[in-house]
C-alpha cells in the first residue's frame, strides 16, 4: 500500500511538473512576440523619436541663464552710458570730466609709459642722484619687467605698449570663451566680443594701460590651476603675482583652507626671493633702495590718500567714506586745510585697524567653513578692492575670474538670479552724477563721480550676499574639522554627507 501511494505521489508530481513547464513556455512565447511587436513599433517610430531630440535638443547648462542675466545688463548699461555721454559730450558739448566714464584724455595709456620712464631713471641714475617718484613701483621687480620690453623693443615703446595689450585682451578673449562655449556654444564669438568691448572694467583697464593687466593673467592662471588640481603651480604663479603686486598676498586664505601648507610656504618663498634679487639688482645698496622706496611710499600716500588723486575713478571703501565725509556740511564748521589733512590722517590710522581685524575674520571665515570656489575668489577680490587707501578702477578686471567661475557651476541655486545681477552691475559704466564739494577739500570739481559710490557699495553688497548664502547651510571646511579636531572642540554643527 505504502509503495503503491508513493508511485501515485510521484505521478502526481511529475504530471504538476510539466504543467508548469508547458506553461511557463507558452508564457514566455507569448512575451516574445509582445515584445516583437513593441520593437517593430519603436523601429518605425524611431525617426520620428530622433526627429523630435534633435529639435528639442539637450537640456541647457545651469549657467546659461546666468550668463544670459549678465550679458542683458552688460549691454544695456554700456549702451546707455554710451548714449548719455554722446548727449553730453557731443550735443552738449560738455568738457572732461562730464563726457565720459574714463580717465583724462591727456592722461591715456600714462601708467604704461610713466612705468618706462621711471625704470630708465632707477635703474641708470645712483640712489644719491635719484628723484623722489611717488609710487614708483610695488617692487623693484615690476622694474625689470619694464626693461625685458626694451630689450626686445629698444626703439617703440608703442610696440611694447601693443604687445602688452595684446596680451590682456588675448588672455581675457580665451577665458571667457571657453567658459562660453561650455555654458551656451552659440553666437560665442558675439558674446565673448560684448563681455570684452563692453564691459567698463576691461575698458578702463585698457585706457590706463596699468600693468594690472598682466597681474590679471597670472592671478587667472593661479587660480584657474588651482581649480584643476595643479596647486604647485598655482602657488609658483601666485607667488610671482605677490613679488610683483604684494596685495596679492591676500589669496593666501585660498590654500590655508584646503591644508595646502606647503603650496603657500612654495609661493611666499618665491615672492620673498624675487623681491630680495630685485633688491640686489638695483644700483646702490638693499639698504638704500629699500629707503628709497619707503620714501616713495610715503610720498605716494601723500598725493593719492591725503591727497585726493586716488579718489577719482576709485573703487575702495576709503574713497566712499571720504565722498560720505566731503558731502556732510557738519564737517565744513571752522575747517582749513589744515585741520582737513589733519583729520585725514586720524582717519588713515583708524581705517588702518579696520581693515586688518576686517581681513582677519574674513579670512577666518573662507578658511573655516566650506564654499565654492567661486564665492571664495569673490571674497578675496572684493577685499583686495574695498580694503586699501586707493584702488584704482582697473583692479575691477579680477571680477572677471570669480563671474567666469560663477556662470560655468553645474549646479543651480536659488540665488543665482541675485549674484548675476551684481555681477553684471559691476560690468557697467555708469558716471551719470558728478560731486562739487568745498574749495576746503582740494578736490577737482565734477572729477569725483557716482562710480566712486556705487562699485563699493555693490562689492559689499556681493560680499554680504556670498555670507548669507554660505551661512544658510554651514558646513566646516577640511581646515576647520581639522582645527576643531586638534582643539578638542565638538563643531556645533555636522557637515551633510549628501552634500
């Protein structure tokens, strides 16, 4: 009974077996020819498919939009400075200062040629026989490299003038087309053309000639390297950038946060180096040099910050309030000349303090919390714009690299829409409104105009915002686990690992 049950058993189970198996054949059959028909249909479909991808394309760069904001104002702006100082100037009839945006006409192209001038007289003349040239150079470096063009152009200064701008316009050209062709590739060419030959920074820059143009293409080239990964050049670029121009020593925040401690020893080094040979390259004694361009220096503060030459086409905070200071009538009460100067100095020594305890807790905070690099070159700029005694027009050429780095982020924000506006403002020329202050302040009438007001206000207007966004979701940056590692200190907030 027991044997015959299980042969029942196993004849059952084989019978379920092949029911199963017939089953699945015939369903996976019928999936088959489902999925035949599904394929013959996308394959007559197809074309029509591809048709429509191509018309609708891919989906467009985060930055296009940005870009698009920024290039609307540009063109705007310059062409309504443009009109409004061809009313003025041609129409009306107006003289300089009131026709255009620019620097004096008689003046154009002056801090290239007084640079050779002032390299021929340094470096031919001994220190006793020298005479005091105020601001003569920001190192002595900046005189050789005034000599390197007559070398190679003895007889045309013009020629190493062209060259020079060339190289400007060269640099600034591929910068900003290759982020265009990332962001938008069409009408690139165009829109290169109207971020260069409109845009006011690069138009005085231009105008004035200043070497500032070179200082651009080594502090684009250090911290686009810095970007791609190569720190060591970056830090051998940077430094040459400090032996040249020593505010650019401000950047040094950059690698700090980032723990690239070697890459900032390499890069003081090298400017600390280049500054010293310099030294001792230039007839007469370190000693005697070094004097000579402190007295320089001195004569320089004299003329452009007790003196009021800086404030014209100026873009520092110190320049804002002297316009806020000139323009109240309380001050004028029992004023000379003076008790002017007098209280300008008072006013350098206290701006002084301001502006390192400033520098400081911006450094503090670039170093310490996590942005992108963008907001961090912004910030750096800004500062190296806002903080000094004076600073010319022409310095705003270096918003270029943190706007360019902004429109190429892949990722949108919510106030991206913002940062694009600022940007662009900061692209235009304005010089709509003139001041006429007191006799008392020895200030040339209708020189000083509303761009002196606007740039810094717009620059802290950035600043603030690029704080608020990062403040908004803070996390600490690699140097600021770190420092609160070795501290002991618990962070009192966590860095989002999604992020």
């Amino acid at each position: 009974a027991r044997e015959s049950k299980t042969e029942g058993e196993d004849a059952i189970i084989s019978a379920l077996y092949w029911f199963v198996t017939l089953k699945t054949a015939t369903a996976n059959a019928s999936t088959m020819r489902e999925h035949t028909k599904i394929s013959e249909r996308a394959s007559i479909s197809a074309p029509h498919i591809t048709e429509v991808s191509m018309k609708l394309g891919s989906a467009p760069h985060p930055g296009a939009k940005r870009l698009s904001i920024i290039l609307t104002i540009v063109f705007v702006g310059f062409m309504a400075s443009l009109a409004y100082h061809y009313q003025v100037g041609v129409v009306a009839r107006q003289p300089y200062p009131l026709n255009t945006f620019l620097f004096r006409g008689e003046a154009q192209f002056s801090d290239f040629y007084d640079n050779f001038r002032n390299a021929q007289v340094f470096n031919v003349q001994p220190p006793e026989q020298r005479p005091l040239i105020p601001g003569i150079a920001s190192a002595p470096l900046m005189l050789y490299s005034c000599l390197l063009y007559e070398v190679f152009f003895p007889n045309d200064v013009y020629l190493s003038w062209l060259v020079t701008v060339l190289l400007f316009l060269g640099a600034a050209f591929q910068l900003i087309r290759r982020t265009i062709k990332v962001v938008s590739s069409d009408s690139a060419l165009l829109k290169t053309s109207v971020l260069i030959l409109c845009s006011y920074p690069v138009l005085f820059a231009l105008d004035r000639a200043n070497f500032e143009n070179l200082i651009f293409i080594l502090l684009a080239g250090s911290i686009l390297w810095y970007r791609d990964g190569k720190a060591t050049w970056s830090a051998l670029a940077m430094g040459v950038t400090i032996a040249v121009k020593p505010y650019a020593i401000v950047f040094i925040p950059m690698y700090f946060c980032d723990r690239k401690f070697k890459e900032i020893f390499l890069s003081l080094s090298v400017a600390v180096a280049l500054i010293c040979v310099s030294f001792c390259l230039v007839p007469g004694t370190i000693v005697s040099n070094f004097d000579y361009f402190q007295r320089s220096l001195v004569a320089y503060n004299a003329i452009y910050v007790n003196g009021n030459e800086g404030l014209y086409f100026g873009a520092s905070l110190f320049g804002l309030l002297k316009v806020l200071i000139y323009s109240n009538k309380w001050f004028l009460e029992g004023a000379d000349a003076a008790a002017v100067g007098a209280f300008t100095s008072r006013m350098m020594a206290s701006y002084f303090i301001f502006s390192v305890i400033a520098f400081t807790f911006l450094s503090a905070f670039i170093c310490f919390v996590r942005m992108e690099l963008w907001k961090k070159v912004a910030l750096l700029i800004c500062a190296m714009n806002l903080l000094p005694y004076a600073s010319g027009g022409y310095r705003l050429i270096h918003f270029l690299i943190p706007m360019l780095l902004f429109i190429r982020q892949d990722k949108n924000a919510r106030e991206d829409a913002f940062f694009a506006v600022i940007f662009g403002l900061l692209m235009i020329p304005t010089s709509y409104v003139h001041f006429v202050f007191d006799p008392v302040f020895r200030v040339n009438p209708f020189e000083t105009s509303d761009s002196v007001v606007l740039h810094p206000l717009l620059m802290l207007v950035l600043l603030g915002g690029i704080i608020v966004s990062v403040l908004r979701r803070v996390e600490f940056s690699e140097i600021g686990l770190w420092f609160a590692h070795i501290c002991g200190i618990k962070p009192a907030f966590r860095n989002d690992p999604s992020r």
